[in-house]
C-alpha cells in the first residue's frame, strides 16, 4: 500500500486549516536546506521569489535577483547542452532535473543540481515555475 498525501484535498478542509497548512508550506521553504526560486512563466522567467537557502548558496540577495532572469547565474562553462535540455522540457510542460556549472554574485563557479516544476493555474495553465537547487560542487570534486 502507497502512503502518499493528495496536496489539493488538503486544501479542500475548513478555512483554519487552509491557513494552517499555509504557514507550514511556507515555513518548508523559508527553512528549506535547498534553494527555492520561483519565477513567472514568461520571457525571460522573472523571478518573484528566493529563499535565504538560495542566498547562501549564489550570494544573491532576493532584492539583488527579484524581477531578473535566472540567466544571470550562467557564464562561460554553464552547459549550454543543459540549458537545451531545459528550454525543451519547460516547453513540453514537464518536470526538468540536470546540473551544471554557475556563477555565484561573487563570480565563482559552482556546480548546480536542480529540479524545475511546472506551476498551473486554475486554467491548468502554466504561469509559474518552481526550481529547486542545490550546490554539489564538494561532492563532484571528490570523484
């Protein structure tokens, strides 16, 4: 037998409880050891949200990355076969995961792990994205 929740019958409990599960959700991503961006679905996928996770990790502050496109943690050695990769599953509307090498505000180079989930609105349209990411820098260095 699955143990799994349903999310949407979570949110279809009485009022208090709405606002409960609000508070945890975002609790989970103010406290989250990854870093959590969301971004609107649109050209050049402005961001709306960073956690304090992300900050640590880029050294972007959310006022220094708010409004601007993820594309300005990518350089030189961000692969740009990744980045393909990326553009078609977004385009697809499916989940994408990959890593590659970015750039911290500092201009130093780290290896990024993440996950990009597709957001839909009530229309089942996607208007946000979800990207969940992680530095594995040390641990691709001790290969």
């Amino acid at each position: 037998m699955e143990n799994t929740i349903d999310l949407m019958s979570i949110f279809k409990h009485d009022s208090q409880f709405q606002s409960l599960m609000k508070r945890m959700l975002e609790n989970a991503m103010e406290h989250s050891f990854h870093g959590i961006m969301i971004t609107k679905a649109e050209p050049g996928y402005p961001v709306v949200y960073v956690n304090d996770a992300f900050a640590e990790i880029t050294g972007y502050s959310s006022e220094d990355i708010a409004g601007k496109s993820p594309a300005m943690l990518q350089g030189p050695k961000t692969d740009r076969a990744v980045l393909d990769r990326l553009n078609q599953a977004l385009s697809e509307g499916r989940l994408f995961h990959g890593e590659t090498i970015n750039y911290r505000k500092d201009g130093s180079e780290f290896v990024m792990e993440w996950k990009i989930v597709p957001i839909k609105n009530e229309k089942e349209v996607t208007s946000h994205y979800l990207a969940l990411q992680r530095d594995v820098t040390k641990s691709r260095d001790s290969r």
